[in-house]
C-alpha cells in the first residue's frame, strides 16, 4: 500500500531543492513599483546615512518577502513552469522506483 505522506515528503525533500521550494522561490514578493520605491530608498539611505530608514527598509522586506504576489499564478508562464515541474517530478519518481525495484531484485 502507498504511503502518500512518506512519498510527499521525499516530493517535498529531494535532493539540494525541491520543485515546491523552487516554485515557491520563483513567485515575485514585490512589484514593479515597490522595486522601484526601495531601489530610491536604498539611495537615500547611502547618501544621507540613514539608519532608521535601513532599518525599516530591512524589516519591510523581511515581512514583504513571505508575502508572495499570487496574481502572478494566473499568467500562462507560471502555469507552464508547473507543468514542466510536474513533468520533471513524475519522471524522477518513475526512475527512482525502477532502480529501487532493479535494487531489489
């Protein structure tokens, strides 16, 4: 019988990455403006040396990074990208279960 968590875990953990965390590192946190807003802080910051502000341009990212814009999963790119994961993923299982079972014999 299929053990679906130990078989999501090893999908979740294989190897150096996984194609979740991969996925996930992908999706943008930030758009283009508030790139361009933080890219003219960090200017400033360098200029004028001001503390408090990196400090809270540090903190703002902190937060603004684990907030990952999910409109950007509805464009056909992302979607592909899934896929080709997806594709990747079932070929490695298949080949990993071949070898275990060549393994056992």
């Amino acid at each position: 019988m299929l053990d679906f968590e130990e078989q999501f875990s090893k999908f979740v953990n294989n190897g150096q990455g996984s194609a979740i965390k991969d996925i996930y590192e992908i999706i943008p946190s930030l758009n283009n403006e508030q790139i361009r807003i933080i890219n003219a802080l960090n200017y400033y910051v360098k200029k004028y040396d001001l503390i408090e502000v990196s400090e809270m341009l540090k903190e703002y990212t902190k937060f603004i990074i684990k907030n990952k814009n999910l409109g950007f999963l509805s464009s056909m790119n992302m979607k592909n990208l899934l896929k080709a994961y997806t594709q990747e993923e079932l070929v490695k299982g298949i080949k990993i279960n071949t070898q275990q079972r060549n393994d056992d014999l």
